[in-house]
C-alpha cells in the first residue's frame, strides 16, 4: 500500500512539472506512464458526482463519489501540487529574467503540440484543414486585438484577481482530459500564467483558492460535455484545438516582452540561442508523445489479446 502511495505520487510530481510548462500535457505523462484510462475513470466519477451534488441529487452524488479511486488519485494529486510548488517560483523568475528565451521554449513546445494533436486526428479531411485555418486566423487575430501586455489585459477587468482567475480555472481544467493539450498554453493564451505563478509564489491563498473552485466548477460542467464532443465529434474538436494552438503563436512569439506581449517585433538579441531552444523543445514534444502513443498501442493490443 505504501509503495503504491508513494508511486502514485511520484507520477503526480512528474505530472505536474508537465503541467506547469505550457505546451507539455500532463495527459500525455499519464499516457506513458499507463495511468491515463484510471485517472480519466476518476475524473468523470469525481465530475459526475461534483454534477449531482449541484442537482442536489445526494444519492447520485454519493454514487460517484464511491466510483472515485481515491488511494490513487489524493496522492497523485499531491504530487501534482507539490511540483508546481516547487517549480513556480524557478519559473516566474525565468519569465522575468529570461523572456525572450521562455517564450521560445514554450514556442517550440506549443508547436510539438500542434503537431501531436494534428496525429491525433482519425480521418484528416479538407473541412478539417479549413476549420484548424479558420480557427488558427480568429485566435491570431483576436490576441491582437487585446494589444501589447497580455498582464495589462487582466488588470483592466473589474473584478481583475478574483473573476480571471475563476474563469481561468474553469477553462484551464478541461485540459486535464486531452493528452495533445496543456493546460498551463490555456492559462498563457488567457494572459493568467504568470499571475498565477506569482500567486503560488507569494502563497496568495485567496487567490488559488478561488482558482481551484474555477477548476472545480469547470471539472463539474465542463468535463462530461468535452468528453461527449470528442466521443461523437473527435475530429471536429481535434482540429478546432489545432487551430487554437496554431494562432497562440501571437502570444507565444518571443519578440518583443515574451508571453506577456501580444505584439509582433523583430527577432533580435541572440536569435540563435532562442531558436536552438524553440527546436529543442519541439522535438522533445513529438518524441515523447510518440513513445506515448505506442505504449498505449501496446497496452491496447495486451487488452484485446487477453
């Protein structure tokens, strides 16, 4: 039980420093890990209960909560947490210190990631060409739309701490459950990750604590719609979110002020260091996910055999 406990963390802990660094999924870890059908089987009982406790349904709620493995999912969700305590602060002092270099790496990973979720598509058509163009140019050109600093564009809210990082919370959980998909890239395209670094960094308790009910609210709502979507409608989602990738390169584009700049400058400084990284950071995408993708061929032909 005990080394049970203690792998179930450190899975957590590998896990999380995934999901810390957008661009890499912290799916595609439990992929290789083998741990992905599990956890997926937890999220949806934890979200179908979270569902009925909202229809005050407590009979239903109780169901689903017993679904829950629990021995497997607390300590791996501490896992998850305590990695992204202790990689937070490294990280926003990189964005600060280092801009133009961190944007290339999460540049060069985001587009791994464009390519691994294009694999993932199980009949590539012309409608699904148009639609990942379609939503790719939208994205772009929204980004610009918002100006220079990303930062800027949260501050300017009414409510700026509290509502954005609610929203963000609700939004940024659904990636849990797509393995091309990562859900700090969702909190950079809403202009939250570096707020939220900061956050974990000065223990702003409030303001994760309203961050993590976003994500509870967002798990109960959203999950069991995305997971319908991408049952009877896969690749219609997978392109839609290649799009979405693909026109993030406004905000992910290190020149000038890294991610927390919508603008589009020039490359200067040591170019070659940014681009060195950015290649770097791609491959490693597309080589994990490979190896990703034939251990779940392999588990799959072990389940059919058996």
């Amino acid at each position: 039980m005990i080394r049970s406990l203690l792998l179930s963390f450190v899975r957590g802990f590998v896990m999380g420093s995934a999901d810390i660094v957008p661009g890499v999924s912290g799916g595609t870890v439990a992929l290789i890990f083998g741990i992905y059908e599990r956890l997926i089987a937890s999220i949806r009982a934890g979200s179908s209960a979270l569902g009925n406790i909202l229809k005050a349904d407590v009979s239903g709620y109780r169901r689903w909560l017993g679904r829950v493995d629990w021995t497997f999912i607390v300590p791996l969700g501490i896992g998850i947490l305590a990695a992204v305590a202790a990689l937070a602060p490294l990280l926003e002092n990189l964005l600060e210190t280092e801009a133009t270099v961190m944007a290339a790496l999460f540049l060069g990973l985001v587009a791994g990631s464009v390519v691994v979720a294009w694999a993932m598509l199980r009949e590539r058509q012309a409608v699904h060409v148009a639609l990942a163009i379609g939503v790719g140019f939208v994205v772009f050109v929204g980004l610009g739309l918002r100006g220079g600093s990303t930062s800027d564009a949260v501050d300017q809210l009414l409510d700026p701490s509290l509502l954005a990082f609610f929203a963000a919370g609700a939004i940024a959980i659904t990636a849990m459950i797509l393995p091309g998909i990562s859900g700090s890239f969702i909190l950079v395209l809403l202009g939250i990750y570096g707020p939220l670094l900061g956050a974990v960094t000065d223990r702003d308790l409030a303001t994760l604590a309203v961050f993590m009910l976003g994500a509870i609210v967002g798990l109960a709502l959203f999950s069991q719609f995305l997971h319908r979507a991408l049952t009877h409608h896969h690749d219609i989602v997978i392109a839609s979110l290649v799009g979405i990738m693909a026109g993030s390169v406004r905000v992910l584009w290190p020149w000038p002020g890294g991610v927390f700049s919508t603008s589009l400058g020039r490359p200067d400084g040591d170019v070659l260091l940014s681009l060195t990284v950015a290649a770097v950071a791609f491959i490693i995408v597309v080589v994990v996910a490979r190896f990703a993708q034939r251990l779940e061929a392999q588990d799959h032909s072990r389940t059919e055999s058996a």
